[in-house]
C-alpha cells in the first residue's frame, strides 16, 4: 500500500512537532505521525482509502465539569476534556476546542492537552449554558452547567395575623448537600421596615408588628460567610385586630333531668359590633353543636339525661381572625313528677284563645322543645298515650300550645292537631301566626331571642274533647 502526505498535512507537522535532544529517533518518528493526524485538516489522509485521519487514531473525547451548576448571578466551572486514542498512549500537544452556549473561556476556548492527555478550561458564565469539547471531527457529549443555588431560603409566616399583635417570621436556609448555612439576613416586612439578622445559621425567628390591615411582601436576603448571596419572598395577609367577647346564660338556671334548658350565647366586639365566625358549643355531657354561619347571637335548646354539674363551653372564632371562649356549670337538679309545680308560668294570667286549660291536670311532662327551620317539635311523657279521637276521618290526641307575651300580657293558642304519637309539626317563624288563627296572634310573627311558652294537651282547639289533660308549661327562647 502507497502512503502519501499531502502538502497541507506536512506543513501542520513541521508546525506542530518540534523535537527535543531528550527524544529517540524512534520517537520521533511514532510522534510526528500522532501530531500529523492529529493536525491534519479533514479530507488530507495518510492513505487514499481514509478521508478522516482524526477518527482512525482518536477513540474519542470525554468531557467533565468540576461542578454542574454555578451560583445565581455567576459563576465558573472548570471544564476538563480527556482525549482517549485506540492505542491508549496519552496524546500531548492535541488541541482540543471548548464550545459554549453562554459565557467565555479562561484562557480561551482552544487548549492543548497535557502529557496524560487531559485539557482544561475554565467557564465564566451567568446563564444556563451547554458545553462540548472537539477535536477535529471528534466531539464529547453535551453537557449542561446551570444557573443553580445550592442553598434553600424560605420564609415561614404565621397562619394569621393581626394588627397591632406581634406576629414570628422564620427564615430557613438548607443546602442540598446537608452542610450548615452561616452569614447574615436582611429582612424586609414590607410596611416600609425591616431587620438585619448577623450570626444567622440554619435558621432564626424574628418578631414585627404590622400597625395596619393588608397584605405584605417579605422579603429576605441572605450574604453566605463565603459571598454567595440568596434572596426569597413571600406574602402575610394581616386582619384587624378586634377584641371578641363570648358569654353564656341558661334559662332555666337549675333545670330537672329531662327538661328543656335554653343557651344563650352572645358574642361582641370591643368597637361595639357583633361577634361573627365558627361557634364550637359543648353542652357538657359529651353532646355538641357547631355553627359556621354565627352571627353573633345564638340560642341552643338541651336536655339532660342524669343529674349533676355540667361544664358547658362556647368557642367562637371569629371572621376577623380573633377569637375567644366562655364556659359555665349548670345544675341539674332530681327529675320529679308532672305536676302543676312544674309550670314555668302561672297559667292563671294567661288569656286562652282556644279552651282554658289553665285547671287540667298536669299529667304529661315536656321533656325536650326543638326549632329548627322547617319543623317544631314539642316532646313529653305521654305523647301516644292519651285518648284519640276520630275527627272528619283522622285519628287525633291532641293539640300543641304557644304562649307568647304581647303588649305585657300573655295569650295561648294551640296551632295544629296532634295524631297518636305525633309530636313534630311543619311550623315556621312565618307560618306560626296564621295557624292560631286568633287575635292577636293570627298575625304574630316571633323574633329570635324572643321567650315563649309551649304546652300540649288533649283537644282542645274547637268543642271536642277527650280526658282534658295537659303537660307542664315550659318557656324557652325562639332561635
């Protein structure tokens, strides 16, 4: 096989390959070839049957970074090619050619490997940035470096805030790779003040005090004790701070077992508004109620099953974010018989607007009185047990009563038929009035808060009659 060096190709060795008195002759001869192929421009070839002389010595290039990110704001890495020939020899004097996507060079982009073969640049860059090295037609892989921060900073803030109240604000900082983080922090609280944090490690707590509502940019700042500098943000919402009141109060204050006791809960403000929110209300004896939509105002009606003291609480949180609590001890008194003892109001001075049932025998006990939206229940001890009467084909036992106070004077008047057993009827604020059906309370619309009486007795809205019983009289607050 013939071997030709084209005039191109001598011309790179006489440039590239100066021999020293250290070499043999031998050597010199095994390093003018390396340098010639691998300075040889492509398309010049030793051998007519191979175009790229780069290819048939190089098995390739292998292209490390000292780190594979640099700090926000800029940065270097250091960039290390490694020129790998199929014979394995080490490869002086290659040149091998760095590309970058952003940023420059140190010394430059061009760099001749050393005796093992390895050539190194320094990259100087402030953005994300792919890099490669090359030799002739040779190329490594591409590889990214980017604009990274080892360091986490975060600032935690309060759940709320409120105006005029102190709130704690955090300030982190983790390193990916576990080491502790030093410097110093520069807070800003957004309202126009701000904190510097020296000694900062790992982690610090700063208290502030926002004078006023709204919402507020925190700003943190970290100088690492080596240089590298960090910043984070965040918002903190802060609501006006208002002073809640809760307080409680019970009627009756020392009811029987079994009978209807009525909460009032009632929470204000200390600029004079009303308290609203969540109401938590815990009745004592492992029963509760929540309202979300409290308005400030609320009445609970309860029964308890034994005797004894009972710790009843009320928690409000309240929309503005404040909130407050309140609790009493209610005494439960010996559950007795029905009796006209019993009544809550004396009946004599009750004007009756359907049958004066004021001397009936007590012989039922009200034990329970519910109002919701949608219905009245009254409860007592004899319901299902008291002579029925068939009236235009219905079976009936009796009627339910409302005593309401109008103008200081009381009235009663039933509202509805009771079947055997029945003691829950579809009445409402709106149609209560039109069910008595009897001045003045045919147009009686009740108020919440306002106290009324229930009774139940056998009939007693028009002239039939049965037993003529009734139940005690309880007063309660409509909700």
């Amino acid at each position: 096989m013939s071997t030709r060096i084209c005039t191109g190709c001598a011309r790179f060795v006489s440039r590239a390959f100066h021999p020293t008195s250290k070499l043999s002759s031998r050597q010199i001869a095994v390093g003018a070839l390396v340098v010639l192929l691998a300075t040889a421009p492509l398309g010049c070839s030793t051998d007519p049957g191979i175009t790229d002389p780069i290819a048939a010595i190089f098995e390739g290039v292998v292209l490390t970074t000292s780190k594979s990110f640099v700090p926000k704001g800029g940065g270097q890495t250091e960039l290390t090619a490694t020129v790998i020939s199929k014979s394995g020899v080490p490869l002086r004097d290659v040149k091998v050619v760095f590309e970058t996507t952003s940023g420059d060079f140190n010394p430059g982009a061009i760099v001749a490997t050393n005796e093992a073969g390895i050539a190194t640049a320094t990259l100087q860059t402030s953005n994300r940035a792919g890099v490669k090295a090359s030799v002739g037609s040779m190329q490594s892989d591409a590889t990214m470096v980017d604009v990274d921060s080892p360091v986490d900073l975060e600032i935690k803030t309060p759940g709320k805030a409120l105006a005029g109240s102190s709130a704690s604000i955090v300030i982190k900082a983790t390193r990916k790779d576990g080491q502790p983080v030093t410097g110093s922090v520069d807070v800003k609280f957004g309202d126009g003040k701000s904190s510097k944090i020296n000694g900062f490690a790992r982690e610090a707590i700063v208290q502030h005090r926002y004078s006023k509502t709204g919402t507020y940019t925190i700003e943190a700042k970290l100088v690492q004790t080596a240089g590298q500098r960090e910043d984070t943000s965040t918002s903190l919402e802060v609501k006006e701070s208002v002073g809640i009141q809760v307080q409680i109060s019970a009627d009756p204050a020392f009811p029987a077992v079994g009978k209807s006791v009525t909460f009032f809960v009632q929470a204000t403000r200390s600029d004079g508004g009303e308290g609203k929110g969540r109401l938590l209300f815990e009745f004592g004896d492992g029963e509760q109620v929540e309202r979300t939509d409290f308005d400030g105002k609320a009445l609970f009606n309860h029964q308890y099953e034994e005797e004894g003291s009972f710790r009843v609480k009320a928690q409000l949180t309240a929309s503005n974010g404040a909130d407050d609590n309140a609790a009493m001890t209610i005494e439960v008194t010996k559950k007795g018989d029905a009796n006209p003892g019993d009544d809550e109001l004396n009946l004599g001075q009750v004007s009756f607007l359907h049958a004066n049932i004021s001397g009936w025998p007590a012989t039922s006990k009200i034990t329970n009185v519910s109002i919701t939206g949608s219905q009245v229940c009254v409860y007592h001890t004899k319901a299902g047990k008291w002579p029925v009467a068939v009236l235009s084909g219905v079976a009936v036992e009796g009627n339910p009563w409302v005593v309401v106070n109008r103008d200081g004077r009381w009235y009663a008047g039933t509202y509805e038929w009771l079947r055997p057993g029945q003691v829950c009827k579809g009445i409402t604020a709106g149609n209560i009035g039109g069910h008595i059906k009897q001045a003045p309370l045919a147009t009686w619309r009740p108020r919440s808060g306002e106290q009324i009486g229930f009774i139940v007795s056998t009939l007693a809205r028009d002239a039939n009659r049965t037993s003529n019983e009734r139940s005690n009289v309880v007063l309660i607050r409509w909700p």
